[in-house]
C-alpha cells in the first residue's frame, strides 16, 4: 500500500519533485510536507525499502492515474525490456559506458531495467547501492523517467526506466561505436540467478614453454635447445 503525507514513517527521507525529478535532498519528513504543501501538492511515498526511503512531490490523483496507466500500457504493450547491470563499487569510467548503453536503449524505445549488484562485504551497506541508483535516476532523467523505484532483493537492487517522448530526450552520454560493456542483455535473461563475476586468469605460453611442460608431465628430461 502506497503511504501518502501524514502516513509516511520513516524518519527521514531522500525527497524527489515528481515534476523536474530533480532531487531535493534528505530530509525529515515534516520538513517534506511543509514543501509540498506549499506546491499545493502531496508527499507519496515510492521506495519504501531505500534508505532512506525515496518520496515524490506530486499531485497524488495525477500520480494514481500515471500508475495505473503505465501498467495498461505495459499489458498492451510488447516492447522490449533491456537490463544493464551495476556493481556498487562500480570504477568512474566502467560507470559512463554503463550510462553510454541505458541512454543508447532508451533511446530506442525500450523500457530499461538497472541491476546493481552487492559483492562480498558489500551486502551489509545497501545505502550505498541505493544512493547509486539514485545517482542513475538522475544521470538518465533527460532520457527517461521512474516506472518501478529501486527495490532490493537479496544480493541485488533494481528499479525500471521508460523512455520520455522522442522530442524530450537529450543524451548526454554518447557513446562511442567501437566500444562494448559486458552485462547488457534482454528482459529474456530475466529468470536467470544473480550470481557473482568470477574473475578468470588467461595465461600465454609459447610452442616451446608446452613442450617442455608436456616433456616434464611425461617424466622425460627436457630437450636442450640451442643457446640454453
């Protein structure tokens, strides 16, 4: 159940404008109600699991009907869903291809699905990951808007993003045609487990490094090579 104004418990909380989606910053939640009083708007609660909670500055009517909708369209709709994976301690540069992708997906038409996924020690600081995706929210907003707000589920957080009409979206993160990021695939992928990247050694050895290896294995001693 949705929690509107007066009905919100957290203590604080991370407020957005539902109109800019802009971020207003943390705040207590009187604080959020005196705002959006003063819009003659109401404070609807839309990521209750975040932390701290995420809340929108909104028309609570206006905000009922887009809900309800977006998931009609979605019904009728069979559009693709993309998905890019994050991780929270993502590197700076790894973290602008990721956002090169979404903004490229985005910007045909798909609806994108943003994974950010905890590895290790890194499960026990979810505040991290939510402020991560926050900061998406954010990079992404001149080409789409929040469907579903980040939510977590076990080792991983996603949320969802549609794209804004053509004449709305502004890229700002062009990416290159030569590169490529890993972890970007269809909603057909959906099902399958989150598990963590297990990071794989690649040795090159030369024709005469496996022959002498193969030689040893065999119990045989070394041929001598000129110049050993």
């Amino acid at each position: 159940m949705t929690r509107v104004n007066d009905r919100i418990r957290a203590p604080r909380i991370r407020v957005v404008d539902g109109n800019s989606h802009q971020q207003l910053g943390v705040m207590t939640v009187p604080e959020a109600l005196q705002l959006a009083r003063q819009r003659g708007l109401d404070l609807v609660e839309v990521s209750a699991d975040a932390k701290p909670p995420v809340c929108k500055i909104v028309d609570y009517g206006k905000y009922k009907y887009e809900q309800s909708k977006n998931k009609d369209k979605t019904k009728h709709k069979g559009g693709k869903v993309k998905e890019v994976k994050f991780r929270a301690n993502i590197s700076e540069n790894d973290y602008m291809i990721k956002l090169q992708h979404a903004e490229e997906f985005l910007n045909e038409n798909n609806k994108l699905r943003v994974v950010l996924q905890f590895r290790g020690r890194e499960g026990a600081h979810p505040e991290i990951g939510f402020a991560r995706m926050m900061r998406i929210v954010e990079d992404l907003k001149t080409m789409g808007h929040l469907d579903m707000p980040p939510r977590q589920a076990g080792r991983a957080i996603s949320m969802a993003l549609s794209p804004l009409p053509a004449n709305q979206r502004q890229r700002r993160f062009e990416k290159p045609k030569h590169e490529y990021v890993e972890d970007v695939h269809d909603d057909e992928d959906e099902d399958e487990e989150l598990e963590d990247d297990h990071s794989s050694h690649i040795h090159t050895l030369t024709l005469e490094a496996v022959l002498d290896e193969m030689e040893e294995d065999n119990g045989r001693p070394k041929k001598r090579r000129k110049g050993e």
